[in-house]
C-alpha cells in the first residue's frame, strides 16, 4: 500500500446509519416516549401503500433514514416486519422495516 493510501484511508472519519439525521430523526416535544400500541399492532394489507415514518424511539426495525417520507408499497410480510418496494433514484429498492415505522397512505 503506498504512502497516499494509508493517509487517505486514515483520515476518513466512521459515518454510520444515523449520521447526518439531526433533524430528521426527532420528535416534537410532546410525541416523546413510547409510541402508542395501536402504531405497534397496525397490519397492511399486501399491495397497500404506505409512508415510511421512522419513530426514533424504536430502534429496531428501523429502515435507512434515506426512506424517510418516501411512499412505498408493501410486498409481504417477514417475521413482524414488512417488505416494501419503494422507488429511489430512477430504481425500485426493497427495504424491510417494522409497522412502527410505517403510516397508510
């Protein structure tokens, strides 16, 4: 490895998933806590459209802060989750993520 590329390789700092979500990922005052049952229990129905509504609360589950108020249209349910297709930069992607997570359109 020459000189160049072990200083351009160490200088860089870790970024990781909930970089850069400052705003993003942050409740009102008055929505803190934990979220209600009924947002836990939801069920979607396959073909049904949904916003992805990340509650920073929940950390599991969660899908990339990316899809964040993105539509979607969920493809089947995995476990608790639920597999959505959803369309970013000219190309259908799949992103898992837990109901909490998720509003109907």
């Amino acid at each position: 490895m020459s000189t160049f590329a072990r200083v351009w390789a160490v200088g860089r700092k870790p970024k990781g998933l909930r970089s850069r979500t400052r705003k993003k990922l942050r409740k009102h005052i008055r929505e803190r806590g934990v979220p209600r049952p009924s947002r836990v229990i939801q069920e979607f129905p396959p073909n049904s459209r949904v916003i992805v509504d990340i509650d920073p609360s929940v950390p599991k589950g969660q899908p990339h802060p990316r899809y964040h108020g993105k539509i979607g249209v969920v493809v089947e349910r995995r476990g608790r989750a639920y597999v959505l297709q959803i369309r970013n930069g000219g190309m259908t992607k799949k992103v898992i993520s837990r109901p909490e997570h998720l509003k109907v359109v």
